[in-house]
C-alpha cells in the first residue's frame, strides 16, 4: 500500500511539472519559437546572462507566419531577416523547441504581427545587438513588429542589457574581443535590448514543447 502511495506522489509531481506539447500540425501564425543553439563561446555567454524558462536556455526565437500558402518561420539570423521552414529550423538543434503563443485575449494583435512581419524580410542581422537601428537581431525584430501594430507603442518591454558573467560581475572576455575586434567599440553594457529569455517568461504567452515527431 504504501509502495502504491509512492508510485501515485511521484506522478502527480512529475505530472505537475510536465510541459504540455503541441504538435507541428497544431502550429499557427503568430506562435513563437524558441530554440537553443548549442555551443560556441558567445552563445554559451548570451544563455548565462539571460532568464531561463523552467531550466531551459534559449539563444534564438523566430515568429510564424503564413507566407505563400505556407506556414514558415520569419527570423533574423545569419545576417538577414528572412523565411525559413519549420523543418530546417527544427534540424538546427538537438535540444527540445518551445513554442509561445500569445494569451486569446491578444490574438487579433497577434494576427497583425504575423502579417506586418513579412515587411521586415531583408533587413541586415544586428551583429551589434545595439536598439534603434536599422539592423536587428532575433528578439528585437519581435520587439519592433509588435510595436508596429501597437500604434507604435511598446508591447514587449526592453530592459539595460549586460555581458557580464553573473558569477564573477566581470565582462565575459568573448564579448570583449568581440566587439574590439569587429567593430572597434567597447562593450555596451547597459544599453537596452530584450532577448528570448525575456520573451518566453512574458505572462502573457501560454508556452509549450514542440513535439518531435
């Protein structure tokens, strides 16, 4: 009887902390999603300076929409903001996808988002991660689309973004030679910036796992 006990404790508790899954067939315009990808130096650095969600980190997100009759992925990355399927987007990681979808109540919102996204196809990836440019990265182009259609007022909120390695309080030495290297400039450490972390733990998206199969 006892033994039985257990076995029923130990599912409520893993039950309870499950993440509900959605399958790509339940995906729609406006869904976020959120991956890992993986090693390297600066992603490794972007991860520990940023919210996980539940013990996931994530160092990428792109946002659905319907284009040409099917559903893809819009997101800035390998220097330019543009489409891609969920298919190739999905095989860049090993580790679990997250979707965020925007509560009901923010769906007509959401629907303007997926749409007025499409404008942005073309625009140079941000290597900087500097606000207010004509470049952007992965999370601030789902910053400027929502405010967009937000009668150009913020939905997503930035906050001062660092580079400094939590455990020590001193700047990663990757984000150092980064921006030196490239760009001849210091760190801009304090400037304000949003990243996936951020947008994944906003209370207003429901969020689950993307089922694999």
């Amino acid at each position: 009887m006892r033994f039985n006990l257990l076995i029923i404790v130990s599912f409520l508790v893993h039950s309870s902390f499950a993440q509900e899954q959605l399958k790509r067939a339940d995906l729609k315009a406006g869904d976020f999603l959120f991956q890992d990808l993986g090693g390297g130096d600066l992603s490794n650095a972007i991860k520990k300076v940023t919210p996980h969600y539940n013990g996931h980190y994530f160092s990428h997100v792109g946002i659905l929409t319907d284009y040409n009759g099917s559903l893809v992925v819009i997101e800035s990355y390998d220097n330019i903001a543009d489409t891609v399927s969920i298919e190739k987007f999905a095989q860049r990681t090993k580790q679990t996808i997250f979707v965020g979808r925007l509560k009901k109540e923010y769906q007509s919102l959401t629907m303007q988002a997926s749409e007025e996204v499409k404008k942005y196809r073309g625009i140079k990836y941000d290597e900087k991660y500097l606000p207010d440019s004509n470049q952007l990265y992965c999370s601030e182009l789902i910053y400027y689309v929502f405010k967009s259609v937000n009668q150009h007022q913020d939905f997503f909120n930035m906050q001062p973004m660092t580079f400094k390695d939590p455990e020590t309080r001193e700047l990663f030495p990757g984000w150092i030679n980064y921006y030196k290297n490239f760009f001849q400039m210091d760190v801009p450490e304090g400037e304000m910036g949003i990243n996936p972390g951020l947008l994944i733990n906003d209370k207003r998206l429901d969020v689950f796992s993307l089922y694999a199969h």
